[in-house]
C-alpha cells in the first residue's frame, strides 16, 4: 500500500461520496424518501472507510504494511456491529431496520473488494 494506491483508494471513496450525495438528493427530489435517506446511509459508511484510511495514515506513518493492516482490521470490526444489529432486528421483525444494516454490510464488502483490487490482493 504505498502512496500511489492509498490516492487511488481515496479517490474512490471520495467519487463515491460524491456519487451517493447526488443519487440521494435526487431520489429525495423525487419524492422517494426512503431511497434517498438510503443512500445517505451507503454515503455514510464511505464517509466513515475515508476517515479511517486518514487515521491509518496518520497513526501508522510510513509503515505501509501497518497502513493496510489497520484498514482491514477496521474493515473487520466495524460491521460486526452491524451485523448484530441486523440479526436483532430480524427477531424483532423490524424490516426497515434490517435493509439499512444490509445496506452497510453491501457497502462494507464493495469497499474491501475495491481495496483489495487496488492493493493487488485477494480477499
């Protein structure tokens, strides 16, 4: 993971951002509400993966083994929560509650596929 993949993952993320923003704003235009405050939520999980590959840079310095490290160890981590989540919402039947953590867990598994990609490893 050197420099050059770490911009290129960036970017990605950023385009995503950008990408759910707009397709969230315009499903919001178009009165579909639940699809745009869907999008916010795959936004958001981009936004959060953006942060954390900051952080990993900061933290971890040059050390670009560390670097990815880190990232994927988060990757791991963070959607367990929500998987939890998903899983209680299942037993309480709440439907809505169960799309938005499968949103996150889609949106986790797009992300460590690209990084994956861009990092010339497999998952």
């Amino acid at each position: 993971m050197d420099r050059k993949n770490i911009s290129e993952f960036e970017l990605y993320l950023e385009e995503q951002i950008t990408a759910c923003k707009q397709r969230s704003k315009q499903f919001i235009a178009d009165d579909r509400m639940d699809e745009g405050n869907f999008e916010k939520v795959r936004g958001n999980v981009y936004e959060i993966f953006k942060t954390i590959l900051s952080v990993a840079e900061r933290v971890c310095g040059e050390d670009n083994l560390a670097k990815r490290r880190f990232f994927l160890q988060k990757a791991e981590q963070i959607p367990m929560s929500w998987i939890d989540s998903r899983e209680k919402a299942e037993q309480h039947g709440d439907v809505e509650k169960m799309h938005i953590e499968s949103i996150k867990l889609d949106t986790i598994r797009e992300i460590k596929a690209m990084c994956m990609q861009i990092w010339e490893e497999t998952t």
